[in-house]
C-alpha cells in the first residue's frame, strides 16, 4: 500500500474514531437528560404527594376540627340549660320603669336642605381690560357678561327661594310628627302610671297586664323558648294564675358528642342516651317553672301577689289521638314567703320544686305523660283573665253533635285519662273511649253523651250497661245536657255507671279549665235537678277492684238501730229527709259516693254505718268473692282528697258486708271504725240487724 493510501486510511480511520467519539457523547447527553427528566419527574411527584398530603392533613383538620366545634356547641347547649336557672337569677327584675319610654324624639334633619344656595360671584363675570379690543367690544362683553350675571343670580335667587320654602315645609311636618310622637310617648307613660296605680289598688286587669309585659319583655327567659300565657288574678287571694308554655322535649339535644372518621372521611354522631336526655328535660322544666316564679315576684315592686298558681304546659301532639292538644307537664302553687326564702341560683331545681313546693312534675315528659294542673285561670270567679283561648263560653245545647262529643272526650283527657271520640251510634253505641291509667281504680271507660233537652229515659242507661258488660269496660259514664230521673238513678245505683247532669257537666268543665254552658244565661235545663248540699259537706268515695256489682248504702243509726225507714239511704231512697246523706251521681272517678253534712245529721244520731251488698237483679247469685282492694277516699267540698280509709275484703259465700262506721265523738268529732261483718242472706239479712224490716 502506497504511503498515500495509507495517509488516506488513518484519515478516513479518525474521522471514524471521531464520530464514535461523538455519537457516544450525544448518547451520554441523552442519558444523562433522561436522568435529569427522570429526576425532575420523582421530584414533582414527590412534590405532589405531599402537597396531597398536606392537603388531605388540612382537610382531615378541618372535618376534626368541625366536629369538635359541633360537639363544643352541644356542650355550650346544654350547659346553657344546666344553668339555666342559675344564669337568669342574674339578670335584672322587671320593673314598671321598663315600661316607660323616654320622652324624646329624632332631631330634624333636614339635610341637603340646610346648605343656601351659593349666589354667583360678580368677579367670575369681570371682563378684563387692556388688548387689542376695540371699546365697542369691551362694551359689549361687559353687558353680555351683566346678562349671564343677572340671569344666573336670577336663577340662584329662585332656587334659594325654593330650598327655603322646602326648608319651611319639611319643618312644619317635622314639628307636626315630632309633636305627634311626644304625644304618643306621653299617653304611653301615662298608661304606664295608670297601670302602676291600678297595680297598688290591686285591679285585676291591671295585674294581669302587669305581669303579662313582665313575663313577655323579661330578659332572663331565653331567647328562642317559648312565650304563651293565659292569665287571670284572684283579687281576694292576691294569687296570680297562670298557664304558661314551656319549651319541648327537643330543646334538649338528641346528639351527645360528634367526632371524624377519615376512614369513611364521614362524621359519626353518638346518641346522648335517652336517660340522660330525659332527667336533663325534666330539669329544664323544672328551672323553667322556678324561673317564672323567680320573675314574677321579682317584678312585683308593690306586693300585688301573695302566691302564684303556674301550669306549666306544652303544645305537642297527644300521643293517643295523633292531634294538637295542650299537655300540662307540671304545676305548683307557690307562697310568695317561701320562693322568696330560697336561693334559687343554688337550688337543685328538681328538688326545690317537687320537695320544696309541693309541685308535680311529670315523671315522664318526653312521653308527654301529663300531670293534673292545679288551679287555671279560667276557675277564677270575677277576676280578670288574659288568654288565647275561644270567646264567650259555648251553648252547650246549641253545640255541633259532633264538637259536643269532642269536648267531652277533652274533658276526659283534662281530667288524666286518655280519651278518643269514636265513629259508632246509635243507642248503647259508644261516643267516647276512655282510659284511666290509674292502676287500682283505672280501666277502660265507654262514654255515651246525650244531648237532650228532656229528661234521659231509664232506657239509655240500660243500654250503657249492656254496652259495658259486652265491651268488659269497667266503667260506662252518662253524659247529659239534660237531667236523670228516678228510674235512671235506681237503676245505675251500685253498678259501674255513673250519670252526669247537665249542671254537674257545666261544674266539671270548669274546675278542669273548660268553658260550656247551658243556654243564656247559663240557664239549666227545664227541669231542675235537686238542690246541692251546702259547701261544708264531705263525699265519700268509694272504689275496689274486681268484676263485682255491688249496690253502696249509708244507715244513720243510734247506737245499732236506724232511726228510721227514711234514714235508710239506697238506690230507692236516694237521700235521707234533712239532705244531711245523699247518694251521688257525676263522680267518674269512683264506682259509687255519698256526699255527708255530717254538722246537719240529727242530734240522736250517733253512728253512720256504711254497707254493700251484692245487686240482686245483676248478679243474683254472686257473692263478695269479687270485692277485693276496697277503700273509701274522703273528699272535702272542694274535691281535695282529705284521706283513704281501708275496707275489709269481701269473702266467699257472703252477699252483704259492713264496710265501716263513722261515730260520733265527745266534742262533736266522727271517727271512723273498721267494719268486715259479713251477711250470707244479703242486704235483707244485713238491714234487719239494725232494725229495717224488710216484707
């Protein structure tokens, strides 16, 4: 190979060498670009992911920290109505002076109108001198600029005239409405002396108006509780009384704490347990009532109320007819000395009330299990009363057949039954279902209601008992705008029956906060019922428990002998000649009564001996097997139970037993002694002991 030749090739060998060495240069620089994407790429994943992770930390911060605001709210809650009575001892009594408004009104602004109008300036209008203007002009540039000079201070002038009379008349409506306004804010203050004057007279209206403002503008009651009251005042009692809302059972938050769970990325409620939620209502109620008594005598600067009758109530649904119904949840009637005597930021609510007081709470509110009220305003004769109820008293024999049977089954329902009306009619139907949950003397109860004009045939009571036996009620009831006659209390004399007049109904609506009349003028049926004892007597009231159907009957005797036929006191001789014993009608409560003036029993007689004996005609061969858990409740003319007397149980094979004597005493005094003698022949058999021939 020539020496060019191989020049040539160690040439053409080096631009290969050469080109290697490039090609593996470039592919070091891709690799190493790949490298360097690849490493930015980690990085911006590795920044993601913890900006993901910072972002899902914050998110799971924020739900943690929303749940504890939640669950912190909720404490607050109930703190709040832990300390519910506590916190508003605190705030300020009303006064009258909270009535007053300050005698001051708005100044007047007027505004834009106080500014004059500026008037134009005569140097803006200066023609200026020197130039090369002729004179003639000069001449005429200073007239053309007097013109606009004259022209806008024309204007101005207008517009000033026009703002000042602008200026005049919104003044004159101002000294008008302000005047006006100072007017109003007087006759208001002077209402307010009136009131407060009528308050230190001891007006009823006044008093109502009073404490109705105290109640409605008070500061410690909490905002968001209710605010409903019925009102009236017991002038000769100095009593306020009162109906007043309280708040529901859902005041009381169902969600005891609220906590994250990232996992389902969800919040978790846990249930504040229904124990816990209930006693804590129960103490809301109960330092609600005791707050209203609080504020009332607080408010009572000029010593109008010597105590406060307050039914503390609930609008809810009654749990057996599915309806709007008012439910009394507590009552109380407090001696202004007493709740003045206590510390009520100190108390335990719950004991202060019940033990302290005297009051009934109910056992359990959030089952809207009612209490019975006390007094209610509408009971106050004469006095005056504020409340949301209907107009005027109803007709009751003018009333819609239907509204007629619904009032009664409220009746029922304010007396703590539970009662519904039913679809059925017709004679011996039923119009109302009842139930009393009182476990010795409750049951079922059938309610027929006849509102009649006349006097309720036999018949009608024949067919409620029938009504009852097939029903197996333990009790019927017999409700009547009209009366009864002989026949009908003959029959319903010791069977489980009980007639209500039309007067004894008008009574029963009104001491159970109910409203019904008979007519104008609240005139009785056509035919009078027997004239009421005085108001000095006692009722004796009798109950057992058992199926048996017995017929209850007094003896007045002296020593073991009755005085006479006519002081036999039973179905066919209702009432002893004097009226001192009668048997009595109307009492639901009960399975049968007397009503006793024990003063007006005859001087010679020293004993009243109470006796029951099997009815003949229902049950003519039974006995007292059935008469178990008997008792006599002693009631004082006001219906206030006074004791229970405890009766000897009936036994197998008798028909007739003594239940007890009240005797005569030195002074004047009638104790009662225990009976238990019993009588296999019956009334006839027990009778002739004491002397009654029976043919």
């Amino acid at each position: 190979m020539s020496r060019r030749s191989q020049g040539l090739l160690g040439i053409w060998a080096e631009a290969q060498r050469q080109q290697q060495r490039q090609a593996e240069a470039a592919h070091r620089a891709r690799l190493q670009q790949q490298r360097e994407q690849e490493r930015q790429a980690r990085a911006a994943e590795r920044a993601m992911a913890r900006m993901h992770r910072e972002r899902q930390t914050a998110y799971r911060r924020q739900r943690e920290a929303d749940a504890r605001r939640r669950t912190e709210e909720l404490d607050a809650r109930v703190a709040s109505l832990t300390g519910l009575l506590a916190d508003g001892c605190r705030a300020p009594a009303f006064t009258p002076a909270a009535l007053l408004r300050p005698e001051r009104v708005e100044p007047f602004a007027p505004g834009a109108l106080t500014a004059p109008v500026a008037m134009p300036d005569p140097a803006r209008y200066q023609v200026p001198t020197g130039g090369l203007r002729s004179g003639a002009r000069r001449d005429r540039d200073r007239q053309e600029a007097r013109a606009r000079f004259e022209q806008d201070w024309y204007t101005a002038q207008a517009a000033e005239a026009r703002r000042q009379a602008q200026l005049a008349a919104y003044q004159q409506q101002y000294d008008q409405w302000a005047a006006g306004a100072l007017a109003e804010v007087r006759r208001h203050n002077a209402g307010v002396e009136e009131l407060v004057a009528g308050l230190r007279a001891g007006d009823a209206d006044a008093v109502v108006e009073y404490f109705s403002a105290a109640l409605y503008s008070g500061t410690s009651w909490p905002e968001g509780f209710p605010r409903q009251l019925s009102a009236g005042y017991d002038t000769a009692a100095r009593q306020l009384v009162l109906d007043w809302e309280l708040p529901g059972y859902d005041v009381v938050p169902d969600v005891k704490a609220v906590r994250y769970l990232p996992t389902a990325d969800e919040e978790r409620e846990t249930a504040r347990p229904a124990a816990q939620r209930r006693a804590l209502y129960r103490e809301v109620l109960a330092q609600g009532v005791l707050l209203v008594l609080r504020d009332l005598f607080a408010a009572d600067t000029h010593g109008a109320l010597d105590s406060v009758a307050l039914n503390g109530f609930v609008d809810d649904v009654d749990p057996v007819t599915g309806r709007p119904a008012t439910i009394f949840l507590a009552t109380v009637l407090a001696p202004r000395s007493a709740v003045e005597s206590y510390h009520l930021d100190q108390v335990s609510a719950l004991d202060c009330l019940t033990d302290g007081l005297r009051g009934q709470l109910s056992a359990r509110p959030d089952q809207r299990t009612p209490v019975r009220p006390g007094r209610r305003p509408g009971d106050i004769a004469g006095g005056a009363v504020v409340s949301h109820g209907t107009d005027g008293d109803p007709d009751l024999l003018e009333m819609d057949p239907l509204a007629f049977e619904q009032l009664i089954a409220e009746l029922f329902r304010a007396m703590g039954m539970r009662a519904v009306t039913t679809q059925r009619s017709g004679d011996g139907g039923i119009d109302v279902d009842a139930l009393d949950s009182d476990p010795i003397r409750g049951g079922k109860i059938v309610v027929q209601v006849k509102r009649y004009r006349n006097t309720v045939p036999p018949s009608a009571v024949r067919d409620l008992y029938g009504t009852v036996q097939s029903e197996g009620a333990n009790k019927g009831v017999l409700v009547t705008t009209s009366h009864f006659g002989p026949g009908a209390h003959g029959f319903a004399q010791g069977k489980p029956l009980t007639l209500i007049a039309g007067p004894e109904l008008v009574d029963l609506l009104g001491r159970h906060g109910l409203r019904g009349r008979l007519g104008p003028g609240d005139a009785g049926p056509d035919t009078p019922e027997p004239a009421e004892p005085a108001p000095d007597h006692t009722t004796l009231a009798m109950n057992w428990s058992g199926p048996a159907a017995l017929d209850v009957c007094a003896l007045v005797c002296e020593g073991a002998t009755v005085l006479d036929d006519d002081h036999f006191v039973f179905f066919n001789n209702p009432a002893t000649p004097d009226g001192s014993v009668r048997m009595l009608a109307g009492v639901i409560e009960d399975r049968a009564a007397l009503r006793v003036r024990f003063e007006d029993l005859p001087p010679d007689a020293d004993r009243l001996v109470l006796v029951a004996a099997v009815d003949p005609e229902t049950d003519p061969d039974g006995d007292l097997t059935g008469f178990t858990d008997a008792r006599i409740r002693l009631l004082d003319a006001a219906g206030t139970e006074l004791d229970r007397l405890p009766v000897s149980d009936g036994r197998p094979g008798e028909r007739a037993l003594v239940l007890g004597a009240f005797r005569r005493r030195a002074g004047g005094d009638w104790d009662f002694v225990l009976g238990g003698k019993g009588y296999p022949g019956g009334l006839a058999a027990l009778v002739g002991d004491f002397g009654i021939e029976v043919a």
